[in-house]
C-alpha cells in the first residue's frame, strides 16, 4: 500500500510546524518514506560545513501503515524500534512525539 497524497501533504505541514522559522538554519524535522514506512527525522546542518554539505539526520519515529491503521514506533537503539501504541490517524500518533 503506497502512502496517500493526503498523508504526504499533512506529515508535510506537520513538520513545518514543529520547528518555529527562526530556527529553521539550524534544524529541521523531516519525514521520509519506504514503502509502508514513514521515518521522522530530526535534521541538523553540517557542524564543519568545508568537510561537506550534508545534514545529519536522527530518527524521532516511525509510522508503518498497517491494514487496519497505522502503527507508531520510537527508536530503541542499534537501529531497532520498539512499539509505542497504534491508530487510525497517523498525524494524531506523531502529536505524542516530543521532536
């Protein structure tokens, strides 16, 4: 099941929203998304901008659409996730996220 346009489209606002515009140079909150799979990342400019351009990203949650709903994990280290609760709103689940 592909992510919908309108879930793309609100994750998307939700980011903006999480980070106020005068702190945008310095650190965003991103969503990627493989296939069911929807990674919230906290992103950080380069700290030696000369060694190279690329914002570090650090994943806050995980969003897994399920067929009944969505399912929200955290981050359990070592690149596991561990299982936070579920639902039907996926934008609902992240308002428990603290990123």
């Amino acid at each position: 099941m592909a992510v919908p346009e309108e879930i793309r489209m609100r994750l998307s606002h939700w980011c903006a929203a999480r980070v106020p515009a005068g702190e945008r140079d310095h650190r965003q909150i991103a969503y990627t998304i493989h296939g069911d799979a929807i990674t919230i990342q906290e992103r950080r400019p380069p700290a030696y901008p000369e060694l190279g351009p690329a914002w570090s990203a650090t994943p806050v949650a995980r969003l897994l659409r399920r067929p009944d709903g969505w399912l929200l994990e955290r981050p359990a280290g070592r690149g596991e996730w561990r299982h936070d609760t579920t639902g039907s709103d996926p934008i609902a689940l992240l308002e428990s996220v603290r990123a």
